[in-house]
C-alpha cells in the first residue's frame, strides 16, 4: 500500500486558510506555532472536524498559506517536534516510558512549553493517538460512505492496515500496554479518549447499519469486536508469523478482503 492511496492531495478550504492567518496575527506569531485547536476555534468548528477536512495532518495547511504569499514559519511547532518524539518513545519503549521530560529532551523544548501545547501528559497521549491512530481516516471514509456493507468495509479495514504498520508502530505498542497493563493510570486515560472516539466513529455507522436493516441486531460492542479483532489480530501477529519458515501467508490486501467477506457473511442480512 503505497502513502498516496491514504493521505491524497487536499484542497484546503478558503476559509480554513483565512482562520489560521487570523489567528496567528490575533497572536502575533507565525500560523505554524499556532495549535490546531486555536485554528479550529476561529474557523468555529472542532479540531477534529479540522482535521479531517485537512486530510489527518496540517501540512496542506501550511501549504495552502505558502500559497497566498504568506511564510507559515520556519520552525515546526512545538506541537508537532512533540509528537513525533512522543511516538518514537512508544514506539520504542512503550506507553509508560512517556513522560513530558523526555519527549522534552527528544523535541529540543521545554515542559513548559508542552504544557502549554497539550495541557499535560494526558492530553500530550490524546495528541499522539490522533496523529498515529486510526480514527481520523475512518471517520473521513464513513464520512464519505463508498456504498455497500463490504466496501465500507473494506475500506476501514485499509485504513486499519495502514495505521498498524506505520512507523513509528505507535498503535501495536499502545494494545500491547494495554493487554499487559489495564489499570495502569496512562492506559486508562488513553482508553478514556479512545472508547468514545471508537463508540462515535465505527459505533454510530454500526448502528445506523443495524436501523437500516443490513446488519444482524446484535450488541454493539460485539459487532466492533467481530469486525475489528480479527484483523487486528492477524496484523499484530503477522510480523512474527512472517519469520516462520515455510509458512505461506497472504497479502495484507488479500486478508483484509477475506476478513471484510468473513465479517459480511457473519453479520449481513440479505440483500446486502
């Protein structure tokens, strides 16, 4: 799968270009050191509403204000050197290793300056999360709804395939934290942000599936499962897998259409 097929060229809207200038000169500092949530709340929308209107990152952003004439800034914000050090460390280390002093060291800033960016640790794993996950894509495809059950389907399970082999592997390393370490304070601050994205993304299309009368009636917490564990687990796993000698292993492609018929085939009513 090649990064064109997920993070295609955006047109960013007029408006949203207008609404980063006016907030960096409301600021009086360059649009690249003002944060995404300052930008959405002078376009009067939610960050994340931002987000997927600027394809899952602020790069066409500041391309689109290179465009009117303006310099975005030099320096990337401390936001963004963050949580690209943030997830090299879970990556590396894991959820626990990540603490606003080291992704500090890692970022060339200070935790002051982290402080003003996320609000804290917490909010600083949320931000991670948000670049390195899932959700923005997905929300963006269902958002989009290219059809029938299974090309929906399908097209979440590419999105889930992506996020969990891109490095830094921020989303294998974060599962792993939690299988190990459900109560620990990070995992249970990460879970508080992640369940009601999850619950407000693939959980609302679920539902409206199950009131259309193309999916079975079944509790929503088991149709997530049904639809995202199985591939999640072979995608987690495939990596050890691979090294077995003289083990044939299908395509990520090919497993993530007999997963999307298998999910079909299991929950889907007639005529769907």
């Amino acid at each position: 799968m090649s990064n064109e097929e997920f993070h295609p060229a955006v047109q960013v809207p007029s408006d949203l270009v207008e609404a980063a200038l006016r907030a960096a000169r409301t600021r009086r500092t360059a649009v690249a050191d003002v944060s995404m949530q300052a930008i959405a709340q002078e376009a009067g929308i939610s960050r994340s509403t931002l987000l997927r209107r600027l394809g899952g990152s602020r790069h066409a952003l500041d391309e689109a204000v290179r465009a009117t004439g303006v310099d975005p800034g030099g320096h990337r914000p401390v936001r963004e050197r963050a949580v690209e050090a943030g997830a090299a460390l879970i990556s590396s280390d894991g959820l626990a290793a990540l603490s606003l002093e080291r992704v500090a060291t890692a970022a060339e800033c200070s935790v002051h300056s982290l402080y003003a960016a996320f609000g804290g640790r917490d909010g600083m794993m949320q931000a991670i999360f948000e670049r390195y996950g899932p959700f923005v894509n997905i929300e963006a495809a269902l958002a989009a709804h290219p059809g029938d059950l299974r090309s929906t389907v399908r097209v979440i399970y590419a999105h889930l395939a992506h996020v969990v082999g891109l490095e830094p592997r921020v989303l294998p390393a974060i599962l792993a934290e939690v299988l190990a370490r459900p109560g620990d304070d990070a995992t249970q601050a990460l879970a508080r942000h992640m369940v009601p994205r999850l619950y407000a993304s693939i959980g609302e299309w679920l539902a409206s599936e199950v009131a259309a009368g193309r999916i079975r009636d079944l509790p929503l917490i088991a149709l997530i499962h049904q639809m995202s564990n199985p591939l999640l687990m072979h995608l987690l796993l495939r990596p050890a897998l691979e090294l077995v000698p003289g083990l044939q292993i299908p395509s990520v492609e090919e497993m993530c259409d007999a997963f999307a018929d298998a999910f079909v085939h299991a929950v889907g009513l007639p005529d769907t």
